[in-house]
C-alpha cells in the first residue's frame, strides 16, 4: 500500500512525562511511513541531551534526531533540532542554536529569549514543511506542563504553528499509567485536547490479555481510543540520549574469556552511546564504573565525553579514581580518553575564559598532553586512519568531534592521522590524539571510533592478544554492525503489529 500525502502533515507525539518513549516512537513511526513511500522527516524544536550528533555541515543536534532522519532514510540537518540544551550543571546549559553555540544561559535568562528562539523554530520548521510530505514532531518532558505554558517553545506551540495532530504516550512500566494519562488530558485547554487523536500505552511487561480491562477504562474516561499497548521489546539495541540502565550496566561480570571494559561514569558524561556496539559484542563485557571498586578485573579503563570537563576531573580525584586507574596501567591494563577524558589524560586543563567556570585543573599525567579551552566549539565529521601499534595501519575511522578544548601534544605520539574532515575553519589533514610509547595509554576527540567494524575488531583482538586469547574473526565484528543497523527494522515492525497504524496513515493522508 503506497500513501499518498498532502504536502506537510504533521503528527506529534507528545508525553505524559520524560522517558516514556517519544523519541523511539517518533523514530519507528519515521520508519514504517518511510516504509510506505512516504516523505517524512522529524522536528523536535528543544531537545535537552548530553548525547549528541554532528551533521555534515559542522551542526551539533540531538542524537535521537539523528536517530529518526536515519529511520527516515534522510541526512539529519539542524533544522530537525533548531535548539539543544546541553547542562553544564544544575543551573545553567550551552544553547546550542542551529547546530552553533548560542550562549551559556541559566533558565530564566533562556526564557527571555522565547520570542527570538520561536522565530527560529518557525524558520526551520517552514524549510522542512517544504521539503517534505510529512512531519514527524517530538514533543518534551510532560504535554501538560502548566506552570512553563507560557514558556512552551516545544509542545503545543510547535502543535499549533503545525496544525498537527497529537498521540499521546505513557508509560506503563513506571506505574500509575490511569493517572498519568487521565491527568494529563484534565490538565489541557480544550483547543488542545481537540487535538488528540488517540493514545498509546508503552513498554507494557506481561500478558497484554490482562489490560484488556485497562483499554476499556480509559477509553470510556477520555473518549479516546487507546491505539496500542506496545510491549516492552527487549535488547533493542538502538541509541538513546538519555537512557543509561547503570543498574543493570553494574551487575555486569567481567570473566577470564571475555575484554572486560570499564567506562568511568561521570556526573556530566556526554555521548555513553559511544559504546554501545562494544557492548555487542558477543566477547565484550562492558560496565559503567561508578565507583574506583567497579574497575577492578578491566581489561581495559575509558575516561569518557564529558559535558564539564573540569568538574567531572574534579569529581574523579575526589572519589578516588586516580590511584585505582594508576594501579590499573601497572598491571599491564589499557587506559583509554575520549574527547574529555582525553583531556584529563594530560598534564592539565585550563580555561583563561571561563567556559566551564574558570581555573586551570591539574590531569592525571598519563599522557604528554596541555589543554586549554576555547572558543568556538569544534564540530566535524572526520575520516582518518589509525596509527595505533598492533591495530592494522591505516585502518579507516570514521567519526566526528564535539569540543572546546584545544589540546596541544608534546612527545607523545599521535595514534590518528585525520585524511579529510568538515571544519569550522576549512579542511584540514593532520595528525590526532595521543598514545604512550608502548601504546597501552591513549586518547582522542573523535567520537564514533568503535562504530567501524574493521578497527573495533582490530583494537579487539589486540586486547585479547594480550590475554593469550586468540583473535576473533572480522566478519563477527560485521555482523554486529549489521545487526545493529537492522534494528530500526525490528523497532518498526514491532510498533507495526501493536500500533493501529491506520490513525497515523490517515493523519498524513489529511483525514
């Protein structure tokens, strides 16, 4: 069934609250009605996320934007993410504004700007309704957030400058999914409640017979059909901004036959999805480390991203990292620095501006490294070659950098050379990151790095060379990379079988 769609119709999938499972919805509504021919993209306004990604033109959105312009076949642009607030702490975030620094605002300064910040929105929302047949909006936080109404710049300003129709997801597994539901539509002015077409009822654990009773109910209390009740789909394997399982991630076993990675959880960790695939593979046990006793029995230690770098290496001394990683290099471990963490591997990191509050902090010396930081951030997609010892050279890296730090190298050697790259200052060749004389101590800014197959697999097998385990072939590595690539697929499908997807057809098709 091919669907034909009037020029920009638009859905919006609005909440009951945070994390109930917008953006994956958004995401697999994308892919079936892409599926269907349809030419769709997705537009979230304002999104607040650590998790970032880089578009071609050096544009910093969130990553679930990219996410869904993947699940759409498309290249993601900033007009799919006009504003992302990235928290630098409790109090204050980075506007990032059409993928470029704005300013570092606490909220009420941010709210000041509602005017100018909406003017942009309805700029990149109207280039995107031109372009394509069908919008897909993605909604924040609660669709009933009464106190911020008259600073909303997300939801129902983005439904209304739309004229889109709203689904409206909850949570089940978090409980109270009548209240959540039933109180959220109390709380909308009937204009908007006019709007809402149905609801979806997500991450459902059990016999689905059982809510049968549930469906009925709130049917009869909203006078809205319930359009699905999703189950729970485990081990999907998709990126998520937000959405780090750090419970689970602890339980998990490092054993003698397996690389046993630790990654040092910071309070203001950025891009953990730089690890996923590593987790997925079948000889790979990955925890997050929130504790210096959670490193223990790691083959190899990463320092990750981080929003702050200056407070999380503040936070890292304090708890007591710096002896456990030290301890962990003596005998024989790999240490490891992506993008912050790599500057935290150096001598020490200044900032002369006061970028992250000012100061200069003292690293933890692994590597021959000063950082300081600056202005502008540095966002690229980048295509470079690997230097590391024992990894084949030249092995190709794809990936992309997000940083304010300008990090300058002494007698350390590189362990990247960057062949091509998107830049904000032009295209430039040069040599990147950091590595010991014997290899086991290295950092870099590219994000991304372990997506290849070829090199994820080669650094893999170094490890296990170093344990006496022998190699693992590259096509088990290039299975994973497809598997991963054919979960959107599996997301879809799912949604399809539970979803009534002639709701979401025949919005787009403007009945």
């Amino acid at each position: 069934m091919t669907i034909s769609c009037r020029p920009t119709k638009a859905l919006a999938i609005l909440g009951t609250g945070s994390d109930v499972g917008k953006s994956l919805i958004v995401a697999g509504l994308c892919r079936l009605l892409s599926r269907k021919g349809v030419r769709v993209a997705p537009f979230k306004a304002q999104n607040m996320a650590l998790n970032s990604f880089v578009t071609l033109d050096g544009g910093e959105i969130g990553r679930a934007q990219a996410l869904q312009a993947q699940a759409c076949g498309i290249e993601p642009t900033v007009d799919m993410n006009p504003i992302l607030l990235k928290p630098e702490s409790d109090l204050r975030s980075q506007v990032v504004v059409k993928g470029k620094v704005y300013e570092a605002l606490d909220a009420l300064a941010y709210f000041e700007r509602k005017e100018t910040l909406f003017n942009i929105i309805r700029e990149c929302y109207a280039r995107l309704a031109g372009e394509y047949e069908s919008i897909m909006i993605e909604g924040a936080g609660s669709a009933a957030e009464i106190n911020l109404r008259d600073r909303d710049i997300v939801n129902w300003p983005v439904v209304e400058l739309a004229d889109a129709s709203v689904l409206l997801v909850a949570d089940i597994d978090r409980g109270g999914v009548f209240a959540q539901i039933i109180g959220t539509l109390d709380l909308l002015a009937p204009h908007e409640r006019r709007r809402v077409r149905g609801m979806i009822v997500n991450k459902f654990r059990g016999d689905l017979r059982l809510f049968e009773d549930g469906v009925r109910i709130l049917e009869a209390r909203t006078g809205l059909p319930v359009l699905g009740v999703v189950p729970y789909l485990r081990d999907l394997r998709l990126d998520q901004e937000d959405s780090l399982d750090l419970a689970h991630s602890r339980l998990v076993q490092f054993k003698p036959g397996l690389t046993n990675v630790a990654v040092v959880l910071f309070p203001r960790m950025s891009n953990f999805t730089d690890f996923n695939v590593l987790a997925a593979e079948k000889d790979v046990a990955l925890r997050f480390a929130a504790s210096p006793e959670d490193l223990r029995g790691a083959d190899v230690v990463i320092l990750p991203g981080s929003k702050n770098t200056l407070e999380d290496l503040d936070y890292l001394v304090t708890s007591g990292f710096p002896a456990a990683v030290d301890s962990h290099v003596q005998l024989g471990g790999e240490l490891i620095g992506i993008c912050g963490g790599y500057q935290m591997l150096g001598h020490e990191i200044s900032d002369p501006k006061g970028l992250e509050g000012g100061g200069m902090s003292k690293g933890l010396g692994f590597l021959d490294v000063t950082t300081e930081l600056d202005a502008p951030k540095i966002c690229r997609q980048v295509q470079a070659t690997s230097l590391l010892h024992d990894v084949e050279q030249h092995m190709p890296v794809y990936g992309y950098e997000i940083h304010m730090g300008r990090t300058s190298r002494g007698t350390a050697n590189p362990c990247f050379h960057i062949e091509a790259s998107e830049i904000w200052e032009g295209d430039a060749t040069s040599d990147e990151g950091s590595a010991s004389e014997n290899g086991r101590v290295w950092g870099t800014s590219i994000h991304g790095l372990f997506d290849q197959a070829g090199f994820r697999r080669g650094w893999l097998n170094r490890v296990r060379g170093r344990k006496g385990l022998s190699p693992i072939s590259p096509r088990e590595s290039e299975l994973v990379t497809t598997q991963l690539g054919a979960e959107l697929d599996r997301w879809a499908d799912h949604l399809d079988k539970y979803v009534n997807m002639d709701t979401v057809y025949s919005v787009c098709e403007g009945r």
